[in-house]
C-alpha cells in the first residue's frame, strides 16, 4: 500500500489508493490519523466515511462508557498494508490494520488489548440521510417467533432500526452484511454477536447520518465493498464468502409437503384407502395427478420415525409411512422426488450412544426433552451421524429439510462453555446452522442430483442448501413478512428461497392462499403447504356449512373449484418458468447475482429505496405480489 503524507490540522492525511492486486475496481481512502477515520472513494465517488465527528471511528464500549483512540499513532505501511498502533482514552494500547483484500475491497482489523469478555468492539459511519441499508437478517423486525402477531412495521429498509444480530428463531436467515443504496456495502467477517444501528443510537434517538455498528469478541474485522451499483455489491460479497450452491433443475418445479401425514383408512372424501402407503401421500399424488398440478418434490415432516417425537430412530415408523422404500420407488416413477425431516439431535438409544461417544454437545438448553445435540465441530461426531443418514439416502431418499438449527442451541450467557473444535458456545451460537448444513452436505452422496433446504443459515450456508422462510402466520401479514423476506435472504446471498405457501400457523383465507399461491409462483422455490395440514380440494369455501370431523376433514365435502384452479395455474406457471429460473440460478452460482433483486439494488435512485412491494424476479420479470385485499379481490 503506497502513499503520501501531509500535515492536515494537528493530524495527519495520508491518501492511499487500495488497488494493488484487487479484483475489480479498487476502493480509494483518505486515512485521517487524528482522530482515527477514513474516507472511502470508489470511481472518484465518495461513498462512505468511517468517523464520528471529533472522536475516532473505531472504539470500545463497556460497562464504563466508551473508550476512543487517542493522540498520533505509531504507523508502519509495507507491501501487506498499514498498520497503526495507538493509545486509548483509558490508557490501553489498540492496533488497526488496513489492507487490500479481494474483489478491491478494503479490510479494517481492530484490536484492543485487555478487552474484557462483556466489552464491544465498534466502528461508526458517517453516511447520507437519504441512503438505505439492506441485509443483515430475513425477519423484517427484531423478536422471537413474531410471525405469530400481525406486526405491521418494518420493511426492507434497514433506516430507523436496531438490529441483534444474533440468530432467533424461525426466520432465520442472518448474515453480518449489508449494503447501501449508495453502492457500498460491509461484511463483519466474524459469528459473534453484534448490534447495528442505522440512522439511531443506543438510546433510539434519531441520528440520520450514522450508522454503527458493535460486536463482541476478541477483535473487529471488517471489510467494505464498492460497486458500481448495489446489485454489483452484492455479487462481490457472495463471491467473497462463497456463492450458492446450484440445486438440480427439478429442485425449480412445484412442491408439496403437509406437517403431519396421517395414514388414515379413507382418503378426504370417504374413498377407502386400498393402497399399500400412506393414505395422505397418496391422496395428494393422486389428486395433484389427477388435476393435472406438477409436482417435483414431497417433503415427508416430522413425525416420520418410530421412538420419541416420531424421529427417535431415524427408520420410517410402519404404521404411519407402512412400505416406505416402496412408497418412495413409487413417487421417483412419477418424477417426485421424496425429502425428510432432519433436526441437529439425536434421541433415545442413539442420544444414549452419542453420549457414551462424547459427539454431543455436553451443555445445552433443556428441549427438546432428553435430547443430544449433535457437536457438527467434531470429525468423529460428524462422521458418526452421517452414518446414521445413509440407509435413508440408500432408499433413495432425495433430500432433507434441515429444522431446528435455530432453536436449540447454548447461547453462551446461560450455558458456558465450548464446542469439541474450541469453539465457545457463544461465538458458536450463530454459526450452528452452517455446522449442521455442511454435516448433512458432507452425507449426500451425489450432491450433483441431491439438495438440503433450511430454515437457519449463517455465512456459507447458501453454498450447501436452499432456505425456506420459517414459519410465517397463515394471513396477510404473514404474506408481506415472506415478501419483504424473500428480498432480504437475496440481499444476504441466499437467492434461492421458497415460503410456506399460505402460512404455517393455520388454515389461510381463501383470499389470503390465493393471492399467496401468485407469489410463490414468482418465488425461486414454491412449496405448498402445510395449510393446517389440509389440500384446498378437502377443506369447504370460507363460509360455506359442512360437516367435518376432528381433523377438518369434510365428511360431505363442498369443493372451492376456484381457489383449485388458483393452485393449478400458479402451479403450472412455476413450472414452465423452470428453466428460465434455472438459468438464473446457473447466473448466481457462477456470479453471485441474487434471482430476486429489489428494486434499489438495479436503480440506485432515492425513489426506489424504500419499495418493497415489487420485485424484479430475474433479468426479465417484474413483480408486484398483491399482499392485501383490494378492490379486486375474488369473492
């Protein structure tokens, strides 16, 4: 890193051009020693600063207050970068490193010596009033479980929000980067739990022009990206931390799956069940047939096995899934492939092997109840339960549904201690969900014709699975939460994303699954189910008098042929955009372009930066998904 020295004021400017080697078009920095910040140039643009008026940039903060650099700093610059080493306000020695990094972006690392455990590491960034800020998590708003309440804040625009980074479940997805409007965008490079605040401070006081941004552990790492557009950030970071991984085309046709799969002795309609599998599995095979629906995949829930929770033994339960092998043979003829349940713990008499290996984690929160958490830090844990999928995958077993990965796992305060790797369960907690994808990826054997699809990710987990939203409320809230989600797991490199279609927390509307089936046709993925476990075939139209039984089951059922000929046409329409959505998927696996890109991303005007609504769905295609009832509405 070269550059020339001048005296500015009582510091010193040095102006450094970070090109050297870099991919791309390299970012330019004005470096100000006293106080500590930078200024960030990318085609003779300014696009970000690091300060925070006249104190330095970078700090830490503790039950003390806060703690700055102070005075001039000893600098060294060689061909590996800068590095600065200053004193603190309460008389610590901290160190800052600069440096080009791939894809022309810059790399700050800051440390402080003696930093307590509870101590935050910080920077702040002065930016524009008018930018927004896109990423960092799926949820639209901070809380655990708040698909459950009909929140109606928080939109894609990070502006205005304190964000936890630290993985709650069930929408899941999180990632320590963002981007801005502006064409910049900043990747912590670390799992430790942090607080960014955009455009507030601590004490929800409106700061518009700043960010910032605290996190724990023992050092901050850091890296800003520029581009020439926020789309281009994007591709960048992805390219960074690994692009996705590129499912089999199939993966981009329809999907069906229920929570639960009774094998009851009679099909919906009172039909006796004659067949030799489950009676709900056949009833949707058949009934989808029969309608002329496509369907790639089933995916089988749990309760699927035999012994506690209906997943103790990891062995199909007969009595509820009787001939699976066969069952299974019976749907790869029709070209549906078959995916199961999966959660990262063992129990009954494998938890009791796990222990008496030591592959679980030996700390951990109480449910589910007399459980062993898979320790996926371990080669020989890792190993061992990959062991236990291959008779599944044998049976030809497609894929599996990755759950619970956000649950049930040590956060670090409650339960101290670390993972078989080293690894605290603190600064593990976030990681967990790329341990357990990267464990089940490592058992499929031909990843080529195979696929992993979860409900938890961190960094890296694109580049082994797919993802669907969680458990979003079966109304319209729930729908414009999987709207504003879909955009932000594409912001977080996470292009390929699916919604439970009408809901996870009950039967939807008839106007709710409606408009509900339109978007998920304009979804990478497109998942049915599971609409309080039942097809809209076997339930009676809203409003409508029939008799059901305990199940919801009518037993005189009064079909809403409408709301099937929705499921047919949104259904046959993600099907025939098969391939030119696999052909976007092909695009982000190579480049790290998102399939889904809002709207800010591709016109980085200040019109466009709060728009959620509409989407641009590939190169070609522009979405507006109709999330709440209009004058148009079918009745």
């Amino acid at each position: 890193m070269m550059g020339i020295a001048t005296r500015v004021g009582g510091g010193i400017l040095v102006l450094a051009c970070l090109g050297a080697g870099a991919a791309g078009r390299p970012i330019d920095v004005s470096l100000q020693l006293v106080p500590f910040g930078l200024e960030l140039v990318h085609g003779g643009r300014s696009l970000v600063a690091l300060a925070d008026g006249t104190r330095s940039a970078l700090f830490l903060n503790g039950w003390a207050g806060r703690v700055n650099l102070v005075g001039l700093p000893h600098m060294v610059e060689d061909e590996d970068g800068t590095r600065l080493t200053y004193r603190t306000s309460d008389g610590r020695t901290a160190r800052v490193e600069l440096r080009s990094v791939e894809e022309g972006a810059l790399q700050v690392r800051f440390f402080v010596e003696g930093k307590a455990r509870w101590e935050r590491l910080g920077v702040a960034l002065r930016v524009t009033p008018e930018e927004g800020f896109y990423g960092l998590t799926e949820r639209p708003v901070q809380g655990i479980l708040h698909e459950f309440f009909p929140l109606r804040d928080g939109g894609l625009n990070l502006r205005g929000q304190e964000v936890w980074l630290y993985v709650l479940p069930t929408h899941a997805l999180y990632s320590p980067f963002f981007v801005s409007s502006r064409g910049w965008g900043l990747h912590v490079e670390s799992s430790w739990p942090g607080i960014y605040r955009f455009g507030r401070d601590g004490r929800r006081r409106a700061t518009p022009t700043q960010v910032t941004i605290e996190c724990e552990g023992p050092e901050l790492v850091f890296r800003v990206l520029a581009g020439e557009t926020p789309l281009e950030v994007v591709e960048r970071y992805s390219r960074t931390v690994g692009t996705t991984v590129l499912p089999p085309e199939w993966a981009f046709g329809p999907w069906r799956w229920r929570d639960e799969v009774w094998n009851l002795p009679a099909f919906y309609d009172g039909t006796p069940n004659t067949s030799m599998f489950n009676s709900m599995v056949v009833e949707d095979v058949l009934m989808m047939d029969a309608l002329g629906i496509p369907c790639s995949v089933y995916v089988l829930d749990r309760p699927w096995a035999g012994g506690s929770m209906g997943y103790g033994d990891l062995a199909f339960d007969p009595e509820r899934l009787p001939n699976a092998p066969e069952m299974i043979a019976w749907l790869s003829e029709r070209g549906i492939r078959s995916f199961l349940w999966l959660g990262p713990w063992v129990l009954d008499a494998l938890r009791d092997e796990a222990k008496r290996l030591g592959h679980h984690v030996r700390k951990r929160v109480p449910f589910p109840p007399r459980a062993a958490l898979v320790d996926f830090t371990s080669s020989a844990a890792v190993a061992w339960w990959q062991g236990l999928l291959a008779p599944l995958l044998d049976l030809g077993i497609a894929g599996f549904k990755l759950d619970r990965g956000d649950e049930d796992v040590p956060d670090g305060i409650l339960l101290c201690g670390a993972y078989a790797d080293g690894t605290s369960y603190r600064e593990g907690h976030n990681a967990f969900p790329l341990w357990f994808a990267r464990a089940a990826h490592g058992a499929l054997p031909s990843p080529g014709n195979a696929l992993l699809f979860v409900r938890a990710g961190w960094v890296g987990t694109s580049s082994y699975a797919v993802a669907w939203g969680g458990d979003p409320a079966s109304n319209a809230w729930g729908l414009r939460n999987s709207v504003v989600a879909l955009q932000r797991a594409a912001a977080m490199n996470v292009p390929i994303w699916g919604s439970d279609t009408g809901g996870y927390t009950g039967r939807p509307s008839r106007e709710v699954l409606g408009r509900w089936l339109g978007f998920s046709a304009f979804c990478p993925l497109m998942e049915v189910g599971p609409t309080a476990n039942l097809a809209p075939w076997s339930w009676a139209p809203d409003g409508a008098r029939a008799r059901v039984d305990a199940r919801g089951y009518a037993f005189a059922p009064v079909y809403d042929e409408e709301l099937v000929a929705m499921w047919i046409f949104y259904a046959r329409l993600h099907d025939e955009l098969r391939p030119y959505t696999y052909a976007q998927a092909v695009t982000a696996h190579e480049r790290g372009t998102p399939i889904v890109r809002p709207l800010a991303f591709v016109y980085p005007d200040p019109e466009y930066v709060d728009v959620w609504e509409t989407y641009l769905f590939g190169p070609d295609l522009l979405v507006r998904p109709g999330w709440q009832r209009s004058r148009f509405h079918f009745t």
